[in-house]
C-alpha cells in the first residue's frame, strides 16, 4: 500500500529530513585518511540522538551500527568498525537515516578520502547527475515510476558505467522501507503513476563495471561482483504542488 502524506505529515518529515541530512554532512566532513569507520559511525549517533531523535538503520533487521558505511567495491550495508581505517585514495558511502515525530529521513553520499583517481571522481560525478535526472523525470507532469529508472539508467549506461538492479529505492514514511519500490532502471511511461504526497527515497547505486553484486558473509555488505568501484547517492523527496522537495538536503 502506498502512503500519500498530508502537508503537516510533509512537515514532520522534513525535521526527520533534517536531521539525518545533518547527520549525514557531520560525518562527511569528517572523512579524512586515518579515521575509522567505527568513528564516522559514533558522529552520526551523537547527532542524530542529541537531536531527540533516532537512527533508523541501529537494529533494523538486526543491523549493529547507525548509519551504512561501505568503502570502495562495497556498494551498500557496509559495517562500521573502529578496527576499519580509510586510506588516501578510497571513496566512502555513508547512508543514514533519523526517525522523529513518527517518520523517517533516509539520506546517502559518495565522499572521497584525500585525492582519489579520475575514475573514482568521475562514477561519484554520475552517480549524483543519475539522481538529479531521476529527480527531474519524478517532477514532470505524469511521471510514473518507470520514468525515474529509466531518466537514472539511461544517463549512467551512456556514461559507461552499470546501475545496480539487485537492490533499489523504496517509498519512506512512518516505516523506513514503504511501498512503492522505485528501481533506478525502468521503462519510460510505465509503473505507479506518481502524485502529490508520495514520499520517495531516491537512490542510484552505480558500479564501475558490471552491475553484478555479492552479499558477504556476515549477512549485510554487498559488494560489486567484479571488484570495480561503487557510488551511491540518496535522498528523501517529497512530491508537492510546488514540485519536488528534498526532505534530507541541508
């Protein structure tokens, strides 16, 4: 079932929004090489508690930790760890959520540590245009679903690079995960027809190389199946009669 939010359910969102796209700048800024991921990962809890709230991903399926954090060819649910250190030259997905006031704010970034290679800087580049353009398609008049996936895919397979199809976006609201789900590949004109008060959380995962994945084993980090680099990119969007609002940007 698809949740459609009122103005004030919009307006509890957007403090949900909020505080996880805080959360989320804290910890970027505090990528560097030398830092542990367990570190990035206690930032984010601070912020997101001293706020009032809570994070959403801290035992959510049984997850350990509050935010995401995957390096490299890890693409998503990456675990983090104080024995997990970043080096000069790797690239970071952080990906957080908050929940105050009965809803949630799902938000994620790409950040790189020190100076990375030209490729590296170039998939995190595409990543973000991938989701701007699927923003975009969301907002046309009429839009369906399958626009967003294929305004994502379209731009990413041009540029060279393969969008994850294991895993894909979702509707969020008072649950984390809601219906519906919103792949970042699809055909133009097909799917739900979107409308005002749809929430979305829009995400393009995008892998170097193939579009292949492997989870590891302990249950939650997903990997590129080629050992090519991956970039993620995320928000909360919310659809208006103003047009789309990205709940999570600060």
């Amino acid at each position: 079932m698809i949740f459609v939010k009122n103005p004030e359910q919009i307006r509890l969102m957007k403090t949900a929004g909020r505080i996880t796209g805080e959360a989320l700048a804290l910890a970027g800024e505090a990528v560097r090489e030398g830092v542990t991921t367990g570190h990035l990962d206690d930032i984010i809890r601070h912020h997101i508690e001293k706020c009032g709230a809570k994070p959403s991903f801290l035992g959510y399926g049984g997850f350990p930790a509050s935010a995401c954090i995957s390096i490299n060819d890890e693409v998503i649910h990456g675990i983090p760890s104080k024995k997990r250190v970043l080096r000069e030259g790797d690239i970071v997905k952080i990906d957080v959520g908050a929940f105050i006031g009965g809803y949630h704010g799902d938000s994620a970034n790409t950040f790189p540590v020190g100076r990375i290679s030209e490729e590296a800087q170039r998939l995190i580049d595409v990543t973000r245009r991938s989701f701007e353009l699927g923003v975009e398609a969301a907002g046309k008049p009429g839009a369906r679903i399958g626009d967003i996936g294929a305004a994502i895919d379209g731009y990413v397979s041009s540029m060279g690079c393969s969008t994850v199809r294991k895993y894909v976006g979702h509707g969020v609201g008072q649950a984390l995960h809601e219906d519906p789900s919103v792949p970042n590949y699809g055909t133009a004109g097909r799917g739900v027809r979107l409308c005002t008060g749809m929430t979305l959380a829009v995400e393009p995962m995008v892998n170097l190389g193939g579009y292949a994945v492997r989870e590891l084993p302990d249950g939650w980090t997903v990997k590129t199946a080629d050992g090519s680099l991956a970039a993620h990119y995320e928000h909360t969007i919310a659809l208006t009669p103003d047009g789309v609002v990205l709940l999570t940007k600060v």
